[in-house]
C-alpha cells in the first residue's frame, strides 16, 4: 500500500472511530440534514455537530450544499465508494503488514521450545505444535522416501517421543505414510 493510501485508510478509521461520527455517516447517508437538526437527532451541541462534520468533510465523506441561511449535509456515497475501491481491496488490506515480522511469533515458539536443537516439550497448543511441527518437516528432503526405523532416528535427535512427533506429522498432513514408507507432502 502506498504511503498516502495508508495515511487516507488511516485518516478514515480514526474520523469513524468516534460514535457519533458513525451516527451521523448513518443519518446523512438516508436523507440531507442541517447541522441544527442533526444536533437535536443525536442530542449533541451543534458546535459539536459542526466539529464532527468538518471532520468527515476532510475525508469527503459529506457535502454541503447551502440552503437560504442554513446549510444541508449528505453523505457523498461516491466518496465512499472510491474509499472503498482504492483502499479496501483483500490485496490493500493484506499489503499493511509488508513491514511487519510476520514469522517473530514462530521464533518465539521455537526459542521457547528448543534448547539448541532438542525439543524441550511436545507443545499442548495445538497452533505452537503445528510450529514445531513445520520445523521439524524441514528436517526431512522433498521427493525422498523414508522407511519408519529412518523417519524415528531423525526425530529421535530432536526428542524421544518419535511415534508422538511421526503420528502428528502424518495428522497435520505435513507427511504421508504408505506400507511402513513416509514421505514429505510440503
């Protein structure tokens, strides 16, 4: 995501992280209202109105269009729309965490359940197991088969449980197994 896309995303969610403003993005977004009557509907002053308005009329959200001595208020659906094509794509949401560490927590599970490269535990969490877990398929090569008496001497240098770590491999589909043979699937 570019940098003045993450800042407009981010200008958006803070303007509609208040309740009011949410309240009134709902209100123009039916019908045209004055900021004298959007202060009665919602049972704020109308300084406050006028400040939330000017708020969500930074973003485009809302239009104003003068009416004799008041002015009229809707919410800009096209505005909106354009918000929404640009910004809040699967592809644009998915691309905020391009500076993130997506793999810090796996460290972190391995950190904590390996001394060296021995397993400390077979973790009881089902999602810290499957880490251990595409760790330790990592020990195995692509396109190899592995009699049982070789799968349990490689898993024996990482702990004593083979059969445990071996039926988990093959439960989380991480291997195969066929007539005693094991093979890596990923």
């Amino acid at each position: 995501m570019q940098p003045e896309q993450f800042t407009i995303l981010l200008r958006f969610f803070k303007a509609l992280a208040d309740d009011s403003r949410l309240k009134i993005v709902g209100i123009l977004a039916n019908q045209e209202c004055s900021v004298e009557e959007l202060a009665v509907l919602l049972q704020l002053k109308e300084p406050t109105v006028s400040h939330h308005l000017a708020k969500l009329k930074e973003l485009n959200l809302v239009t104003m269009r003068p009416e004799g001595n008041s002015r009229l208020y809707k919410l800009d659906s096209e505005a909106l729309q354009s918000i929404s094509k640009e910004i809040f794509t699967p592809e644009k949401i998915a691309s905020l965490i391009e500076d993130v560490d997506t793999e810090a927590w796996e460290s972190k599970v391995l950190k904590n359940y390996f001394e060296g490269e021995y397993l400390k535990e077979i973790p009881a969490s089902r999602k810290k197991r499957l880490v251990i877990l595409k760790w330790l398929v990592n020990q195995f090569d692509i396109g190899v088969n592995y009699p049982e008496r070789l799968v349990n001497d490689i898993l024996k240098r990482y702990h004593p449980d083979c059969a445990t770590l071996r039926r988990e491999l093959i439960g989380y589909q991480l291997m195969q197994r066929e007539n005693g043979v094991y093979w890596r699937t990923t």
